[in-house]
C-alpha cells in the first residue's frame, strides 16, 4: 500500500522534473536526469544526512525505473502531460505527504531527535524539488509559493508527536500524508499563499 | 565563551540569509528556510564530508533556534535590520572566524590531514552562504569579493600549523578566529578586494 | 597509468572551471574554488553517496596540488588557456573516461548494484561540471549538449557488464574509458547532439 503510494510519488516528481527539463530545452538525457533528480533527490539528501549508505533511492530499481521511464514517457508526450498538469499536482501532493512522513520515520528509527526528524522529513520532501529549480536556474519554487514548505513541516510535526505519543507508526504516517496531500490540495484549490514581507522602502543593494 | 561566539555567528548568518531571502521575495517559510540554511549549511556540509550522523547543526537545537528565530525577526522587521547593515556585517565577521576554525579543528581531531582539515574548515565557513546564494540564483559573494575566502584559508592554515606544532586547541582557535575576524573587518573598511584576472580581449562563448 | 590519467584529468577539468570562473569575473580565489570545485566535486559527490570519509579529493593532496595548480596558470594564462580550447576539451574526454569508469567501479567494490553502480559512475563523471554551472549561475551544460551523460551512462553500463561477467578491473575500465573519450570526441567532432523535445505549441507558465 505505502509502497504504492511511494510509486506514485516518485511518478508525480519524476513528470514535475521532466516537464521543466522539456520546458528548459534539455536534451533526451537531461530530461531524464532532471526526472530522477527531482524524484529520487530528496531521498537521496536525506540519507545522506542520516549516514545511510549507499542511499535507498540508488538501490531500489523500482524507484529508479518509475522515475526513468516517467522522464521518457513526459520526453515524447509532454504536450499531454502539460494538458494533464491538474493531475500531476493532486499526484504531487500525495508524494509529498509520503515523502516527509516516510522521511521523518525514518530519520526517528534512526535515532535522530524529533526536531532534527522533522527537518529531515521537510528535506526529504522539498528537497528533490529544489534540486529541480536550482539546475534549472530558479529560486526554488517550494520557498515563494502556496504553503510547500509548511504543509511538509505540519506533516512532520505529526509524525513527530505521534510518535512521541506511542501511536502505532503506520497510522501516524498515514494521518501526517492525509494532512500534508489535503492542505496542499486546499492551497492549490483556493489560491493559498503564505505571508511575504512588506516591501522594502529604500532597497540596497 | 565559543559557544556563545558560535551563537552569534549562526544569529549573524541567518540574518544575511533571512535579509537576501526577503529581498528575493521569498514567503515567511522561504525566509526562515534561508536563514536555517545560511546559518547551518555550512557545518552541515561538514558533518557530511566527515561522516558525521546525522550533522550536528541539526541535533542541536538551540542552533535550530537562534537560526529560525533570527529569520522570523528578520521577516518582521527587516527594514530596521537593513539599517543594521554594518553591524551585521560585523557579526558576520565573527561568525566566520568561529565556524572556519571550529570546522578545521574537528576535521583534525577526527583524523583528516592538516590540507584536507583546511578545505573542510573552508568549506564549513563559506558553505553556507555559498548555498543561499546559489538558492537564490546568485553566483556566491564569497567567490567574487572581499577577501572572504582567502581570509577564511589563512585562519585555517593557522589552525591545522598550530595543531601540528602542539599549541593548545583552544589557543589556536582563538588566534584563528581573530585573524579571520580581523581580517574580513579591514576588508570591509578598507574595501579590499582579491585581484581580478584581465579582461578577454576576445572572449568566447 | 591509471594516476597518470586520472591527474590528466583533473586538469583538465580544473581548466573549464577556472576558464569559467575568469569569464564570470570571479576573482583569484573564486577561480581556485572553481578549479577545485569541478576537478574534485564528482568525486566527492561519490564519497558522499558511498559513505567514504573523508572523501578521497580531499585527502589526496597531488589531487589538490594539480586541480589549485592548473587554477592558478589558468588565473594569469587564461588568453593562452583559452586559445588551447581545442585540446582541453580533448583532456577533458580523457578526464569524463577515467572518472566514470574510476566511479562505477568504486561503487561496485563497495557492494552497490550494477544499476547503482553506473549511475554512481556518471554522477562522478558529470557531477563537477554540474556544480561548477550551478555555482556560475548556469543550466548544467552536460545536460543539454552533445551527448555528454549519455557517453558516460554507457561507459558506466560497460563497466558495470564486464564486472558481472568476470573480466578483470583493468581491462573493463579501460575499454569504458576509451569508448567515453571516444564518444565525447566524436560527438564534438560530428557536432552531435541528443535529441531535443518537440516545441510546446502553448507554452505554459
């Protein structure tokens, strides 16, 4: 079931990668790079910071299959993916539930403390998407726009307390993906965005 | 004492992360995702290098604290911390003697030859802002002005020559740091800058 | 032998970072981290990957010696540098074989899977040239033109073959590092070029 959800995800990001990589003018092979970044990247982060070697995304060939063969698929059809980008979002916002919510498990089986789970679990789930942006040349788009950031955070801080709690791991995953996929798709729906700073009166330089 | 010079180091990176987060335009959650990363992304990049699990910037959390702290007051009350300007800078100074030093010394007492521990303690002082800038689609500041990275080298140096010759750590640190510090100061003052190589005459694309 | 080119390529590299940096007007210490950067990144992205600390760039100091060398001739050369580009990019070639090959094989040594392992390889062979556009404020070049990662995936794939059918180390390397110089040069020769995406009729934002 996780793992499927798991596939799904990977799915969701692998085409976000691939349709900026097509967008962007990469070659064939720069669009699947950009797919596996993007999919596999924020996993690979977090087991990197974590120490686990070498990192779960580059030994599960499941991952990396799903991930290329999504860059292939986007390379030749992108023009119908683009039309289907409404679903690639609510996809996108069931990966990242899974990703922070499987990223914080983990980051607390492993020892870390809840604050440290909680950062990894948030860098697990936005970091593959700014892997995406930073090769690309943008400011990541997870830090300008429509409560990202904050829904992973949320998310993490569930899995976190739940934890803390006792509550059996699989429920506590499970409500944090809920929560993260459900206020992501309410700030895509009704245009949510987090707050930014007042303009600067005198800006230097 | 150096753990309060470190707290001020991470506060004044965090601040010049947070500051170039809000300029960018980046959302409440964007901003304190800079600051953390500009305060913690350098020492992060070491534990990672070393192969310490999971990097300590994260697992203490009266840095998370200060670094998100300083973002959230940076966010409310940016333009009076722009006017701080200089006093930021100061601290920045400080912040980079006391990360470049600290970094050396544990790649050192975690066996790294004396040229390697230097790299690391580098890399710990300039990493951070290296990654905020790249984040916010800058080529770094610290590879274009000022005498940053180079004041950072030779504070290494006198670390990883100070440890070989068996002066006590905490001596070394200190001395490093000042140079560091002193030398970033006089830079800002006397607005020296590293040499340029010549112009092109015929640049190529 | 193997040292011989592996250094060869080091310098390589070392010269399309520094001859980078001096057309974005870094200035001398900026060019010295970009020459270390590209030469030394790929492979201490695969120390990072594969849990070797400190990465062996770090440690090996005729690594450092020749990738902050070439750095400093290209810094006061760079019109000379930049007429010999020709041949640099031949060493370059040369470089792109060892590391890729020199990078699967360390994963598979490490116990990685074949699939891993080559993907590994190429992060070795194509991830400097990545941090040094990113750090430069560029789309990583290898993902866009002339059948960069595609000549290092298949070197990686060929290692990756040998060592399951049992031919000895030195041999399988060798036949991958010359199929990806070979590859690369003929690609430059030839003007090839992975294929591209098809125009978005309507493009969105």
């Amino acid at each position: 079931m996780l793992t499927v959800l798991d596939l799904i995800g990977i799915a969701a990001f692998a085409a976000s990668g691939a349709l900026a990589a097509v967008r962007a003018r990469l070659d064939l092979f720069g669009v699947i790079v950009l797919a596996l970044t993007t999919a596999l990247g924020g996993g690979t982060i977090r087991d990197v910071l974590l120490g686990v070697h070498p990192p779960a995304a580059l030994v599960n060939w499941p991952y990396l299959a799903v991930a290329g063969g999504t860059g292939l698929v986007v390379f030749w059809f992108h023009p119908t993916v683009s039309k289907l980008r409404r679903s690639v979002l609510l996809l996108d916002a069931v990966g990242l539930g899974v990703f922070v919510t499987a990223g914080t498990s983990t980051a607390l089986a492993l020892g870390s403390p809840p604050y440290a789970a909680c950062l990894v679990g948030m860098t697990t789930g936005i970091g593959g998407g700014a892997l995406r942006d930073v090769l690309l040349r943008e400011i990541p788009l997870v830090l300008r726009r429509e409560i990202y950031a904050v829904a992973a955070l949320g998310g993490a801080v569930i899995v976190a307390v739940g934890d803390w709690l006792g509550f059996p791991e699989g429920l506590v995953t499970l409500t944090g993906s809920v929560l993260i996929a459900g206020v992501r798709i309410l700030a895509l729906w009704r245009k949510w965005n987090a707050p930014i700073a007042r303009k600067l009166d005198h800006p230097e330089t």
